[in-house]
C-alpha cells in the first residue's frame, strides 16, 4: 500500500464540545433526558440516513433552505429515537434550532496527529476524503492538519458526495496511485466501505462509537489500530 484515505466526521474529528453534552443541554430545555450512549447509537442512525441522502440525486448541498430544515428534523428525530425518545418532527426541529445555536466546533480525536506522524514515516501518502461544502485546503488549516495530511478532498471541490466514485477517484489522482495501492478508513459503511469498494481500494471500517455492528471488511476503533494494519 502506497496511500492512505480517511473520512473526517467521526473518524479524525468529532464535535467539540462533544455531541451527547450538546444533545443534552438542548434536550433538557424541553424537558427530554438523554444518555450518552444512546446519544451514540442515535447518531448512527441519523448518519446512515444522511449518508443515504447523499448517494440520492439530490444530496444535501442541493436541497432548498426548506428541504434542508425539513432533513435536519428528521436527524435529529433519529438521533433522539436512538436515546429511546420519541418525539415528532415539529418538536424535534426546534431541538435541532437549539444544537445549531450552541458554540461548538469540530476538533481532531486525541490520537489523530501523532498516527499521522508515524504513518507518514512509512512514506504512505494521507488525504481525506470528506462530503462537506468546504474547500479542502481551508478545512485542513481550521482543523491543524495543513501539512500534516498531503491533500484533502470536499464535495466543495468535486461536486459529489460519497459513495460517488468520482470522490475516490479524485483522491486517488491527488495520491498518484492505483486503487489497489490505496485504503479507506471511514465510519459509513454506505459511502465509505462500500464507495471505496467500487472503485477498487480497501476499505477500512472505523467504529469509534461501537455502533456499527458487523461488517465485511477489517474493523478498527482508534487510529493506533489503523497503524496496526501496516505492521510494527
């Protein structure tokens, strides 16, 4: 292997402060209690959908400001769903309302920067691969991986979305190498295991959170276990 691709959201970075503290101080304003650990499983549920969103002919950076209200209140009716609350979507908007307004950002997992170094050591080439309408280059300064990664490709810039094919092809060109010289590490088994799949790199399934389940491919839960893929 010659090159290594990530996804970002949940895979290098997460929210900060994290998800399940913002979920429960927007929920509390409406009386629902939630816990942590169905606050994970809800957000499986509620990306799986978004990633099912985005392998449709009209992916999330196409939708109206409506249609955009109207999909973000059904994430969060899924992410509630998987806390064991069942709430409808009238009210389950207005939550959302409340988790935009909180101050949070998206921050790198803890052990992300120093596997990068070691995996750059090997000489893999690293990029990420992500469905957000940012320009790359911009994402990778905001999140302190300019220079550490070698490229980052957005939707932004190819005007796709994982599983689209056109992503990983992207990628792969910016790498300069085969599909078979290449590994995905992402947490959607949708856009990221089976997309990378189609076009011929391995796919590697990150499962942070332990919510995934099964699936037919390696499954890894930090970045030390990703390095463990390479070898000592």
């Amino acid at each position: 292997m010659r090159a290594v691709f990530f996804d970002l959201f949940n895979t290098l970075a997460r929210f900060w402060p994290p998800r399940d503290q913002v979920q429960a101080e927007a929920c509390k304003e409406f009386g629902i209690a939630v816990a942590s650990a169905g606050i994970d499983l809800g957000y499986a549920l509620a990306d799986a959908h978004m990633t099912q969103q985005n392998a449709s002919t009209t992916p999330l950076r196409t939708l109206t400001q409506e249609q955009t209200r109207a999909f973000f209140a059904r994430y969060e009716q899924l992410i509630l769903k998987g806390a064991g609350a069942e709430v409808d979507l009238a009210l389950a908007e207005r939550i959302w309302e409340r988790v935009r307004q909180a101050r949070y950002n998206l921050a790198l997992f803890d052990d992300v920067l120093p596997a990068m170094a070691r995996l750059k050591q090997r000489k893999l080439t690293l990029g990420v691969i992500s469905n957000i309408n940012r320009p790359g280059a911009a994402l990778a300064q905001e999140l302190g991986l300019d220079g550490v990664v070698h490229f980052v490709v957005t939707s932004h810039e190819t005007r796709a979305e994982k599983p689209d094919p056109a992503m990983f092809r992207a990628a792969l060109a910016r790498a300069g190498v085969s599909p078979g010289e290449a590994v995905h590490v992402g947490d959607q088994i949708a856009s990221d295991v089976e997309g990378a799949r189609a076009v011929g790199i391995q796919p590697v399934l990150m499962d942070r959170y332990r919510t995934s389940g099964a699936a037919d491919c390696p499954i890894v839960h930090t970045m030390q276990e990703v390095e463990g893929l390479f070898g000592h």
